[in-house]
C-alpha cells in the first residue's frame, strides 16, 4: 500500500452459509442436554415444581421448540455470526445516530462475571449490597455529568427512558390538577422520533417544529405553538444534524414561563461529556444511554439501559425502587410519595450497568472529557474530507461545526448520475462498511448519516472515506456496479414488497408457515 493512501478492502467478501432457520434444524428427539430427574428427596421438600403453578396457568401442550443437539445449535450461531457486520468486526460509523464505538473487553468480563450476571432479581438485599453499591455510585455519577438531583437507571432503552420522562410530566401535571388541559408534547423535525412516540403513546398530542434555514428551530417557532395546553418539551440538542442549538436555554424558558416541563434526549452526548450540563441548559430530566455514550454494546434493540434523571421538585414522581443508602447499607427504596410505579419487572439490566460504571470508573473525569473532545474532532475531520468528495454535501453547513455526527446529502450526485443513497448502502457492503440514511420521513433529501466515536483511529476514518469516494467515483465513471451492489455480501438485493405490506409480516415462525408456506 502506498503510504499515506488509504486503504480499501476491495476484496473484502463476506461469509455466505444459506443457513436455515433454527426451526428447520428440528430433529424429533434430538437433545442438546438431557436435565436430569429431581432427586426424590428433594421433590418430597419443594415438589415437582408443576404443582406449585395454579391449574388454569399451565400449559396443555408442550412449547413447540426445535429439537436440536447441542453441536448443531453451536455451529448454528456461529455461521450466523459470520454473517454479520459490527463495531467488533468493521468500521462502524455509518450506524447514524446509534454511537457504535469499542467497548474494551475487560469491561465485558467484570459484566460476565457469575457475581453480576447470575444474580437474581428476588434476591435479599443483604447480598447484593455490591450491585446495590455500583448502582448507588454510578446515580452519583450522573448528578455530577448532568448536574441532575435523582437518577433511576430502570429503564430498559432510551425510547423506554422517554417513554419514563413522557409519564413523569403526565403525572406532575396530574397532581397539580392541570392533567387534562395540558395534552401537548413539543418536539422538533430533527430530534429523535421516539421523543414524538413515546409521548403519543401517553396519550398527547405531538407539535412538530421544523428547522429553519440554518437547521435550526427559530425560538419565535417555539413561542407559536406554546400555550396552557403544553404540558412539556421533548427534544435533542444537538439534533440529528449535528448542530448544537446554543440558545437552548432560551427554548426551556419559554416552556417554562407556559407552566410546561422539559425534557432532554441525551441519547447521543458523546461529543458533551464534561462540556455541557443537563441543569444550566434548564431541563427539568433527560436521560442518557448507556449503551451508546457509555460503551456498553447496543445489542440491536436490546439488552440496553436508560438512565433517567431528575430535578428535585421531579424526584418523588420516579418509579420505584431507588437505591438508597443509610449508614453503610444499600436498599431499595419503594416509600416514593408520587411515584408513576414501576416501569419495568425489577429494576433494570444490571450486566449493563455495571459495564457502562467500568468503562466511566476506568476514564474519570478527565478521561470523559477527552472521550468528547475526540469525538467531536473526527466528526469534524470527516466533514471537511466527505464534503469534498463529489456529489456529497452537509446541509445546513454555513460554515458551522458539529457535534457528534453529521446527516449528508447524497442529493446532487442522485440528480447529476441517477445513483443515490440507497444505491451506495448496498455498494459499501461490498467493503464491508454498513451506511445508514436517515429517520423517516427523509427532510434532508437523499440522506446518511456518519457518526464517528472517539473509537476510531485516523486511518479507519481514511478508509471508510476512501469508500464513499470509491462509490462517487463509480456514480460518475460507471453507475451499473452500484446498480447491481452488493457483489459480494451475504444478501443482495431483496424484496422490499415483504416488509412494506403488514399482511405478509411474520414475527413468530408458525406465523411464517401459516402465511407463507401452508396458505
């Protein structure tokens, strides 16, 4: 390789195994581990287990489960594995606003450790003051990152967290007799669509504020739609575009003087850490993920974690239990005057919690400062090098620098060749990359979104780069290798017509043989 040139996997090909589904791997009687019978003693002292279920809570048939020996099922997830990209494997940063960066592995073992990952949630306090601890130091924690007075790490997700912050301002609003008057949710175009439906799954109605020319929302935007209907103000700063709104402080007292609430969406602040604070913004809760700014793995949906948090006037309205300390003993706390009750079984996932208190215990303060500051650095490296590749534009740019991502614009190359976003996500694959467009609906026209984390070096940046370029290149010299992409991935193109039509949706696999195979 030339020095200094980036490097580019063009012969990169990923691992194809036509593997079936694990249901169609069901051999009748083949076991993976025989269990073996309860010793005699044992069921004359506690039963047979069967006996202690009430009668109507017991099944009549057994579970249709694959039957598969325990080799099969192994070589099963691993050629699965192989067919998969992720932060472990690629260079992740075309996952948009998902904040895919390297969890260090030692990390992962203190996660994976009996003492955390087998604990039971019904288990006495008395021994499980150490989890108990973890959860109590890392509340400590966020107080100081978010200048916040309470925090509750139950929730299982950031748009579970929402969801939390939606039921909070329902409440609060509730006790002071205004419940039903104030019914609205504001948001804006650009925050993270979960802060719109999380709060219409409470219940309100959702007002949408669009940008302005400078990507903005214009606070004379923000004052036509305030009212004594408002019950609060759920939005992401910086918004999706990477554009930090410096005036936000202006926005949460406009809410405010209203009687509303405000909620932050600090779902991505990896590039805010030990800059910015929760409380001189003026927000009343926000939450963070843990499995995004604080490393531990975003696990495709789940397992994940949401740190909510609080204002004092707010903190007897948090679901319970809170970890609280007296003396030198831990305990869960379920005495909370106003609490909205619990918001999940337990209290939360605990594995994750104790990888993101690793991670952060392993930085300090210092070290989480510097984790933005990176951030903040590639993401602006990568906006001056794709901006310069043809055919690739940042909108909204007017010379403004951006916090943790970005969301292009592949538009001028789509009207200039006919090749647009959806056509290079299939080509990068074939380098091994994944590119990511946008949240629907698409306000920025022919969008994708790259969002370096302080994970990645210069060089993976340059390659990921020299990927875009080589699809630019193509678009222009040769626009039919894009068309016809991927060459060489585990899937080409597919039909589309399956996922758009809920008629065909199959979410269980006798849903699938009902519908699709024994019509």
């Amino acid at each position: 390789m030339e020095k200094n040139k980036a490097r580019l996997r063009t012969n990169f090909h990923q691992a194809k195994w036509d593997e079936e589904v694990i249901f169609q791997l069901h051999t009748p009687g083949e076991r993976g581990i025989i269990v073996p019978k309860v010793d005699i003693e044992i069921e004359k002292e506690v039963g047979n287990g069967l006996s202690t279920i009430p009668e109507n809570m017991r099944r009549k048939e057994a579970p249709q489960l694959p039957e598969v020996g325990q080799m099969r099922v192994l070589k099963h997830y691993l050629r699965m594995s192989q067919e998969t990209l992720g932060a472990d494997f690629n260079i992740d940063i075309g996952q948009g606003t998902c904040t895919m960066k390297y969890s260090p592995k030692i990390n992962d073992a203190i996660a994976r450790n009996p003492k955390a990952s087998e604990i039971h949630p019904n288990q006495d306090e008395e021994t499980v003051q150490g989890a108990l601890e973890v959860i109590y130091n890392m509340e400590g924690i966020f107080k100081e990152i978010s200048g916040l007075d309470r925090f509750s790490f139950q929730p299982s997700s950031g748009s579970h967290a929402i969801l939390v912050m939606a039921s909070i301002v329902r409440k609060y609003h509730d006790l002071k007799g205004e419940g039903d008057q104030r019914n609205e949710i504001i948001t804006t175009i650009f925050s993270h669509p979960s802060d719109a439906a999380a709060a219409a799954v409470k219940g309100f109605k959702i007002i949408t504020i669009h940008q302005g020319p400078d990507g903005l929302v214009d606070i004379e935007s923000l004052k036509k739609v305030v009212s004594n209907r408002t019950a609060g103000l759920f939005i992401t700063n910086p918004e999706d575009t990477g554009i930090f709104n410096s005036k936000i402080a202006e926005f949460t007292k406009v809410v405010h003087d209203a009687g509303g609430l405000c909620g932050y969406d600090q779902a991505n602040a990896n590039g805010l850490l030990g800059i910015t604070r929760t409380k001189e913004a003026g927000f009343d809760m926000c939450f963070f993920n843990l499995h995004k700014t604080f490393s531990s793995p975003h696990g495709c949906g789940g397992p994940a974690g949401g740190a909510i948090g609080v204002t004092s006037q707010l903190q007897d309205i948090l679901p319970v239990p809170l970890v609280e300390k007296t003396g030198d003993r831990y305990h869960l706390n379920y005495d909370v005057p106003y609490t909205i009750g619990k918001t999940r079984a337990f209290y939360g996932v605990f594995p994750v919690i104790l990888r993101a208190y690793a991670w952060i215990m392993s930085l300090g303060a210092e070290g989480l400062k510097t984790v933005s500051e990176i951030a903040v650095l590639n993401n602006n490296y990568l906006l001056r090098k794709i901006t310069a590749i043809k055919g690739a534009t940042s909108p909204f740019s007017g010379g403004k620098r951006r916090i943790e991502q970005v969301r292009y614009s592949f538009d001028n190359m789509f009207k200039e060749t006919g090749i647009g976003t959806h056509d290079v996500t299939y080509r990068m694959a074939d380098f091994g990359f994944h590119m990511w467009s946008s949240h629907h609906p698409f306000v920025v026209p022919e969008p994708f979104t790259i969002e370096p984390t302080e994970s990645y070096s210069k060089v993976e940046l340059d390659e990921y780069i020299a990927g875009l370029q080589q699809c630019s290149d193509e678009a222009y010299s040769n626009p039919e290798i894009i068309r016809g992409a991927p060459h060489q991935s585990v899937v080409h193109h597919i039909d589309y017509s399956v996922s758009d039509d809920p008629k065909k949706w199959a979410i269980t696999w006798r849903a699938y043989l009902k519908k699709h195979v024994n019509k």
